[in-house]
C-alpha cells in the first residue's frame, strides 16, 4: 500500500456522500490505521453537487488540506459525469467507482478514462434492501472490494454498530443497509 491512499465521493445532497466518506473512515479507524474524512461545503443544498473525501494510512497522517489527486473516486450519481470532471487529477492507475445500470465497457468511455472503471447500481440495491435509493452504504461495500484495504466483515460490524446508535428504533434500516453493503461487495464488477 502507498504511504497514503486518497478517495474522493461524488454525490448530491442527500445522497450519503458524507456519511459514506465518514463510515469507511471508521470502519478503518476500527482496524488500526490512520484516517481522515472529511467533507467538502459551500452553499449545499438538498440535489446539489457535494464532494467528500478519506485519507488511509498506515502511518499518522500529517495533511490538512484538500484532496487533488486522489486514487480512486466514488460515483454516487452518474448524472455528475455531465457536470462535474469527476475524474479531475485521478491518474490511469487509479480506479473509480459508479453508480449506474450501464456496464463498465459503456462507463469507461463516457468517462474517457484509461484506469480501472468498476460499476455497480448502488441504487437499485439500496432500493430492494431498504426501500429508499440512497447509495451510501451500497458504495462503501463497492469501495471496500475495490481497495481490498479493510476486511468487509470488520466494516460490516462496525457500520452496524454505528447505525445502531442512530437507527436503533429502526432495526429494518440497519439490516437493509448492511445486506446493501454485502450485496454490492459482491456484486461490483469492471
């Protein structure tokens, strides 16, 4: 693993982007490393473009800024790629992840992008495990197979337990999205 490894998420207000960004950094806070998760705000709305970001490491982290050259970046609404360069400073070794129904062939070249493009339709997914189609958890699981960093048992354990502080009158959520990050863990293909 390179000394660290950036992500950057993609999403639209209300779509998780944050608490995705902020799950994976706990998850991996769990197991030892070191983590930074952080969102970036303007004057975000409910639908409008957000951007979240994570910083793994084995060693302590010693950067406070933004991140431009990320290794693998997150997609939770394809509708982004028309309006925002989601692959802005993200190399062709790096790897990015989307939300969509159309294949990884089709994404890489809407993206016109020669690194690893893997896809998943987190929506769909999130929909038939928790009845709402907030992609969230559906990509952190994406995101787990992808970097291969963190144990999926680990980040489904501590996801769990997270929720169960916030949801524990809903036990119906906590179950659907943690099936939704085991399913697209293994559902995700490029």
């Amino acid at each position: 693993m390179k000394d660290i490894i950036e992500i950057r998420w993609h999403g639209r207000g209300g779509q998780g982007a944050k608490t995705a960004a902020l799950l994976f950094a706990e998850a991996a806070l769990a197991t030892g490393k070191y983590v930074q998760g952080f969102p970036e705000y303007g004057p975000e709305r409910m639908g409008a473009p957000v951007q979240a970001f994570n910083r793994l490491s084995d060693k302590p982290i010693t950067l406070h800024c933004g991140i431009i050259n990320p290794d693998f970046v997150v997609v939770l609404d394809p509708t982004l790629i028309k309006s925002v360069d989601v692959i802005a400073g993200l190399s062709d070794t790096g790897a990015i992840i989307v939300n969509t129904e159309k294949n990884a062939a089709e994404m890489k070249k809407e993206l016109n992008f020669s690194g690893k493009v893997y896809v998943i339709n987190a929506s769909k997914i999130a929909k038939e495990c928790f009845g709402k189609e907030i992609p969230n958890t559906p990509m952190l699981g994406a995101l787990v197979k992808v970097t291969n960093f963190l144990d999926i048992n680990g980040v489904l354990e501590d996801t769990k337990k997270k929720l169960e502080k916030k949801f524990s009158h809903k036990p119906e959520i906590i179950d659907g999205n943690i099936k939704s990050i085991k399913r697209a863990f293994d559902e995700i293909s490029g």
